[in-house]
C-alpha cells in the first residue's frame, strides 16, 4: 500500500465534469506545502464543498502530469473559526 497523506489547505477551484463516459470531480486545494488536487473518480458533482472551504484530506498521493493528486481521498470540511 501506498503511504498516505493528511493536506489542510483552502479550496480554491472545484471542476465539474460536463458530459464525459468517466466522470471525475477536480477540487484544488491550496495548503501550506503547495496545491494539491483532489480527483474524485465516478462522481458527478460533490455537494458538501464550496470555493473557500476549509478541508482536511487524506489519501495516496500521486504525481499526474506534474501535479500532485490525491485520488478519492478521505476529507471533511472544518468550520471557519472567527477570531475576535
């Protein structure tokens, strides 16, 4: 098995598909160490995230056409922590 990894960064773009045979979901993260891309195979669309978003994700990664990419990782939206 592959190593894993844990990003938390910032999404700053989410790609949808169109009208292709594999549909995938791209959403670009922005973290700390560098942009990462999350591909999500077979899916459609992905409700629960928004641009701006914070999320932490965790998977295998991969390098695909010099990006780094994490493929249908694990994640959850943290919630944004106002400081007063």
């Amino acid at each position: 098995m592959k190593r894993q990894v844990t990003v938390t960064g910032t999404v700053t773009s989410i790609s949808y598909p169109g009208t292709t045979r594999q549909p995938h979901v791209a959403v670009r993260v922005h973290a700390p160490n560098g942009d990462w891309t999350a591909m999500f195979l077979g899916r459609r669309s992905i409700r629960c995230l928004a641009v701006g978003d914070h999320v932490v994700m965790r998977g295998a990664p991969v390098c695909w056409r010099g990006e780094r990419v994490i493929v249908c990782p694990s994640y959850r939206v943290q919630p944004l922590v106002e400081v007063s």
